[in-house]
C-alpha cells in the first residue's frame, strides 16, 4: 500500500506536468489537500480562477493527468478563493 507522502509526491509530479501549460495562459495550481477519501482538492491561480475553461481543464487534464500518476485518486475537485481546507 502506498504511503501518503508516495501518493502525494505522485500528484505533485502530475501538477508539475500540467503546469507549463497552465503558466503559457498565466495561470497555476496548487495541493491543498487529499482527503480521507481520494479526492485531491485543488486551488487554480492567476487568469485560470476567471477562466471559462477552467472546469474543463479541470476534469480533462489535471483530473486525467492526476488520476494517471495515482490511479487510487477517485476525483480532482478545485476549491474557491475563500475556501480552506
């Protein structure tokens, strides 16, 4: 079974992948949290919070790219601005 710290090393290094193309729009993403659960909970900065697209990105290529590093991830959801973990 995997350890915690092995499971969060293995999101961060999906996060990293995804940035460059996040930063190309100005934009970034965070770890906030793994849940109990295997949901990973995100936070997205600069120009991808008002983004359109951004929910797209979301579920299409962090949550892919999450999901491909650490299959045991069941979901990637992104909190708000004013939200904490």
């Amino acid at each position: 079974m995997a350890t915690e710290s092995d499971l969060t090393q293995r999101v961060e290094a999906a996060l990293d992948e995804i940035r460059p193309f996040l930063a190309s729009d100005g934009g970034d993403i965070s770890l906030i949290e793994i849940t109990p659960e295997m949901i990973v909970r995100v936070q997205l900065h600069g120009t991808c919070v008002d983004c359109s697209v951004n929910q797209m990105t979301l579920k299409n290529g962090v949550e892919m790219t999450v999901k491909r590093h650490a299959p045991e991830v069941v979901a990637v959801h992104e909190i708000g601005l004013t939200e904490t973990a």
